[in-house]
C-alpha cells in the first residue's frame, strides 16, 4: 500500500511529542539524586501510578499487534490480551509486597536483598538488560511501521526518532517523567481507543461481496485451457508452475497481470477469487506485475478488510451493541487473507496474498492462527505449544524488570497494591477494547496485507483523519513511553547493579546519576540499531520471546526467594543463569526462528515446538532447589 | 522472613489463595482451549460463545479479585515491628 502522509497527523504527532518531551525538561530540574532518578523520590500517587503501569504495559504490542493479530486471525490475538493481563494477578497477589519490603530501586536488588552476593547481582543484572533489550526490538520496530505510513519517511527513521527522543527523555529526567510520559500516555490510549469503538460500533458493518473480482464456478477441468474468461492465461513457468492453485490472466490495458486464487466451488467446479502478488526484484518492487505506484502503467495493493455476507443477505448492519456487534459477526462471512511464497528462477521471490472466506464463528474461537491451530487436532505436541505460550504470558508479567521497577515509586505496599489495582481495571477495559478493534479492523476494508501491525491505526482512518492522526501520535507515544521504562530499567541494571554492585565501583551520588545516563545512551543506541535490523519481524512474537525469557530467568528464582527459606545465592545464580540461557538458547534454536530470521529451512530446527516456556520455567525452578540444596551453608540455619 | 507482622502475613496468604483461585480458572480456560476446543464454539449467553465470555470473565474477574484483595487486605502499621508483632489496629480496608 502507498500511504499518504497526513499533515494533520503529523501536526498532532508533533504536538504530542513536544509536550511530552517538555513536560519532561519541566520535571526534570527536580531528579538530581539516585534516588530520585531511579524511583522518584517514592512520591508518585498511587492512581497516577496505577495509570502509568497501563501505559507503561500497553506497548507497540499491545495495541499494534494485538489488534494486528486479531485483525489477520480474529479470536488468537485476543489469547495474547488474556495472558498478558493474567499474569498481573500473578504480579500483585503473589510478588508485589514482597519486593517492596525487599529493594530499593531495582529487580536485582530484591534478589540480592538477603544475600549481599556479587554472583546475584550479576546474574540478575545481565538477566535485565537481556530481557529488556529483547522487549526494546519490537518497540522499536514497531515505531518504524508506524512512521512510514504516518509521515512518509523510511522504517529507520521512525526508529531514530523514537531512539533519540526518549534518550532525551531518560538523560534529563529519569523516572519522574517516564512515569508522567506513561500516565499521559496511558489515559489517552484508553480513551480514544474507547471513542473508536464507540464509532465503531455505531458504523456497524457493511458487506462488500464485490470487493474483489470472481471468476466462476466454473467446471475445474476449464481450469487447464489456454483462456478463462475470455482472457489469456499467463503460461505458468519461473516458478509459478509450482502452485498450480494460482493462475494469471492478462489485463486488457496490459499493466501486469491479474492473478486468481483457484478455490472448490462445489461439484467438480472452482471458483477463481482474486489475489494479490507483490515481487520484491532488484529493480524494486512489482505488485501484480506492474511496478508499485500511483501512475497509469503502476499498480498498489488494495486494501483488504471485508464481509462477504452479512447475515439475512442485508447490506448493512447498522449501529450495533457491544453484544450485537459478536453475534451478527459471529452469522456473517468474512473474507480473511493466508499468503503464500512463489520462489522464481532468478532468486527472486513473490508473496501472494490469496483470500480465504472464513465464517464468522470461526474467527469468535482459538484456532484460526497457524500457530495455535494445532489445538483443534489431535497431536498433544501442537497443544504444547499453545500451553507453553500461556504459561510464558501468565508468569512473565510479573518477571519484566521494566514493570517490577514501578513498585518502588509509590509510598508504601497499600499504596503499591492500589496502583496495581487501578493498572489492572485500566489494562483489563483496554484488552476488552482491543478485541472489538481487532474485529472492527478485519472488517473495515482499510487494512494493509503488507503490515497487520497497522490495524488499528487504519480502522480509525477510515472513519476519520482526525482520529487515525491522533490514534497514531497516541500509538507513537506509546512506544516512547515503553521504550522509557526499558531503557530506564537497563541503565539501572548497568549503573546500579553491574558497575556499583559487581565491579565494587563506589561513587558518589551525581557520578552515579551520571553513568546512568551514559548508559542510557550506550543501550538506546544499540535498540536503535536492533529496531532497525529486526524490522521485518512481527512485533507481537517478539514480546513473546521476551516474555518466556524473563519467566525463565527471572521468576523462579524471585518466587523461591520469596516463598522457599532455604534458598541459597548460589541456586539463584544458577536459576537465573539457566532459566535465561536455555530459554534464549531454545528460542534460538526453533524453526520460527530459522525461517524468520536467518532464512534457514525451518525443518532443521533443534527445538520441538517454538514457545520454551513450558520447559524453560520447570527447569529454572528445578535448578534452584537442586543447587540451593547443595549449597546449604554447614550449620543449621534457625530462621524463625 | 522473620520480620513480618501478623497483618502482613495474612494479606500474604489471602494474596496466596486469590492466586490459586484465579490460576483455577486460567488453567481451565487453557485446558478446555487446547484439549476440548469445540466446547469454546458453544454459545452460552445472550448468543455468545463460551471463548468470549470466558475471557472476558477472566478479564472482569481479575479485576473483581483485585477489588476484593484491596478491600480485605487490613492496613500495615506504620512502624513494622521487626518482630513480628502486630501493632495496629485498623481493621477496615485500606481501599479508600
């Protein structure tokens, strides 16, 4: 899809990274001390709080590719928004007060709060900047494909822009304004998200059968002639002879081709559907033959998003309630999109996006998404893997070190428990909407087959620029805001842990502020630098990845610190160590991994299934008690 | 722990069994999920399927089970005996 860069919208977004950014010089005067730095004074209210962990959570993940997901796969997406706010249950009624009794400004200090333990601080210092640089890549990919389409620029300007003004940001004023960022940020998500389900809702559906072209039925042996259609068929040669399902006949003004998705029409009878074929050669980008452009000989890809049938063969649904709104999907069809990959002769390659009419039903249930679907089977290994990403959502909340760190900037536990109950209602109603935005988008007929990240963003422009310039600005501010709290948590990890607590460097108060800074600096340029070679990945599965490394490294040893007396440094070093070395390790190894990332044949893969959480977290707990066990110091330990 | 009050335990352990009760209900929205997906298709309220209500419930509920901890969680005193000795009094919650 070519966008158009909106000028309101980049107003807007200005506008908005102006304010927050100046709001942050405004604060920033008052931080001077660590303390203040690190956890801000402990004087943040604890609503104000409880908001900031909301926009602090909700990430380019969240609210991108979340609605993304649902939007391409309808119910799957929402697992994600159901485990995601899970594991804040785990968060406040298991780990909250403790750690607060615990530490003082970071996660490693809750660790090492009994022991004192230079291995601790290591480990758990290490185990911070790996999970947060692992959460920063698809914040930062996530900021280009946002940019692109708002403003016009590359990917990597988005990343740079983000790079640069949270660096800003962090380097003047510390926790003070991340927290302010992330309130202001996290009520205006919820908001507008709320107002464009409101619109959204009072829009209704519409059905759209003629959206694309259709051939058809017509007998499956015609399938085979030289001509459909009144229309010549492209010989099926450079690679394309290996799908026989696709088919392309010639235009009449000769601009490319138009390519056909062959599908079962009934007795001995097909249906071809149109489909959409973008080929990436060295000269640039081809979309159904045709260079990509706007101009006579050019072609773009349309967007997609559309209902076959509405239910009662109406053409319109009118306004519908946030029950109505289910159930009338739920009766109608809809047309999906799956995407295949044709490799020519030349080395190069073509994806075609081919439609896939699902019903409605289908979409209101898990297992329409290639990685869940095997739980509709029978092979109990497809399950694993679906268990295993639960059990990684529902215990990695609690084990991000970027979220932990809020706990210490309120007064005290009530205080604490009350800002992680306000964070919950405001997560909880988000997560309601996002399935509602998710749906809303798969049927607006505005989405980009290249980019499901941008779902929600483009449902609010096709019902209005305002709203898609201001949802843009907000999903932007978002990523500031998140990126903030990662960079926050790795200069803590580095300042405070590694260098002050490992390398036994004593400094004084500003030095410490100082190197701090410098840190912040150092990790932000190198998630710019990721953000930018990660841009094609989705951004949806690589919190995933940062989720089940941080259950695995971070959790069990937390939870046995917590709850097991005999719990010595040494198993929570190994813990720590093994948890986030075989998880990182597994997800390495696994063949999402291999095709995503270094374009290997994913059937050479080591891992049995993709998501380590289920093997990983076991054994990380399993690592301590054994090692704690060994380690039990000579004399008997009286603990009362 | 040998620091902790008697009111800092028992919020410890009401936080415990709210835990283990919500993990109930995730546990068997993921089971029924992965094991018995047909079941998600039925339609159980007003024309819903049990897949949407059922996670919305456990959004709602997670809400609901916050709510409840913060009212039944009593107040910490102000001083934390180091001995374990309860030194407060306030009995309601603490959810203003």
């Amino acid at each position: 899809m070519i966008y158009d860069p909106s000028w309101i919208a980049v107003f807007v977004f200005f506008a908005f990274v102006g304010a927050t950014v100046g709001l942050s010089f405004f604060l920033g005067r008052k931080a001077k001390s660590s303390a203040g730095y690190f956890a801000a004074h402990g004087q943040i209210p604890w609503a104000v709080n409880g908001i900031a962990f909301a926009g602090d959570y909700l990430s380019a993940a969240s609210f991108l590719g979340i609605c993304g997901m649902i939007a391409s796969y309808g119910y799957d997406g929402f697992l994600y928004s159901i485990g995601f706010l899970a594991g804040w249950i785990v968060a406040l009624f298991v780990i909250a007060e403790p750690m607060k009794r615990l530490g003082r400004f970071t996660f490693a200090d809750a660790l090492d709060a009994k022991f004192d333990s230079r291995g601790i601080k290591a480990a758990a210092g290490i185990s911070t900047l790996v999970v947060s640089v692992f959460y920063l890549i698809p914040q930062m990919v996530g900021a280009g494909s946002l940019i692109q389409p708002l403003l016009g620029f590359p990917h990597w300007v988005g990343v740079v822009l983000v790079g640069i003004v949270v660096i800003t940001i962090v380097v003047t004023a510390g926790m003070v304004s991340t927290t302010w960022v992330q309130f202001l940020k996290g009520s205006l998500l919820v908001i507008f998200s709320a107002i464009l389900v409101v619109l959204l809702l009072g829009r209704g559906f519409t059905a759209n059968p003629d959206a694309f072209e259709s051939i058809g039925p017509i007998a499956e042996a015609d399938v085979a002639q030289s001509e459909i259609d009144g229309r010549a068929v492209l010989p099926n040669d450079n690679g394309w002879h290996q799908h026989d399902d696709l088919i392309r006949l010639s235009r009449g003004d000769g601009v490319g081709y138009d390519i056909f998705h062959v599908q079962p029409g009934g007795e001995g009878q097909v249906v071809l559907r149109q489909a959409q074929a973008i080929t990436k050669t060295e000269d640039g980008v081809l979309i159904d033959g045709a260079p990509l452009g706007r101009g006579k000989s050019e072609k773009e890809l349309k967007p997609v998003g559309t209902i076959a049938k509405l239910p009662n063969g109406e053409s319109d649904s009118g306004p519908l309630g946030p029950i109505s709104f289910f159930n009338t999907l739920g009766d109608s069809e809809v047309v999906l999109w799956r995407s295949k990959t044709v490799e020519h002769e030349d080395e190069t390659k073509s994806t075609v996006y081919f439609q896939k009419l699902t019903s409605g039903n289908e979409v209101l249930r898990p297992g329409e998404h290639p990685k869940f679907a095997d739980i509709r089977g029978e092979a109990f290994i497809g399950k694993l893997n679906f268990l295993s990403l639960m059990l990684a959502l529902f215990c990695g909340t609690a084990s991000l070190p970027h979220i932990l760190i809020r706990y210490y900037t309120v007064k005290d536990g009530a205080a604490a428990r009350k800002s992680t109950i306000v964070g919950i209602a405001s997560i909880g109603f988000f997560y309601v909407l996002t399935l509602y935005l998710g749906l809303g988008a798969m049927t607006s007929g505005s989405m980009d087959l290249t980019d499901s990240n941008m779902a929600a963003p483009l449902l609010a422009r096709s019902i209005s620029t305002w709203l898609f310039a201001i949802i843009s600005a907000i999903a932007f501010t978002t990523v500031l805001g998140t990126v903030s709290g990662l960079i926050l948590a790795s200069s803590g990890a580095v300042a405070h842990d590694l260098l002050v607590g490992v390398m036994g460097v004593d400094l004084p108060e500003n030095k410490k502020v100082r190197i701090a800074k410098i840190a912040a600096v150092v990790v932000g340029a190198i998630a710019i630098v990721l953000g930018i070679l990660f841009k094609e990945m989705n951004v949806g599965y690589l919190v995933g990845w940062a989720f089940s490394v941080a259950a695995s490294a971070n959790l069990p040893a937390l939870v046995m610190l917590l709850f097991w007396k005999a719990t010595t440094k040494e198993g929570i070093v190994a813990s720590v160590l093994v948890g986030m070395v075989s998880s990182l390790g597994w997800i390495l190894l696994s063949s999402d991994t291999y095709k995503s990332v270094y374009g290997w044949d994913p059937e050479l893969a080591y891992a049995p299934f993709s998501q380590p959480g289920i093997v990983t977290i076991p054994l990380a707990f399993a690592t301590l008690v054994v090692v704690s066990l060994m380690t039990q110091p000579r004399q008997q330990t009286e603990t009362a | 722990m040998s620091s902790l009050s008697d009111t800092q335990r028992s919020n410890a352990r009401l936080g415990l069994w709210l835990f283990a009760f919500y993990l109930v209900l995730y546990l068997g929205f993921v089971l029924l999920s992965a094991f018995a997906a047909q079941v998600m298709e039925r339609p159980v309220v007003a024309g819903l399927n049990l897949a949407i209500v059922y996670g919305f419930g456990l959004i709602i509920g997670a809400l609901l089970l916050a709510l409840i901890y913060g009212m039944l969680c009593k107040g910490e005193p102000i001083d934390e005996p180091s001995n374990g000795r309860s030194g407060s009094d306030e009995s309601q919650g603490d959810l203003a």
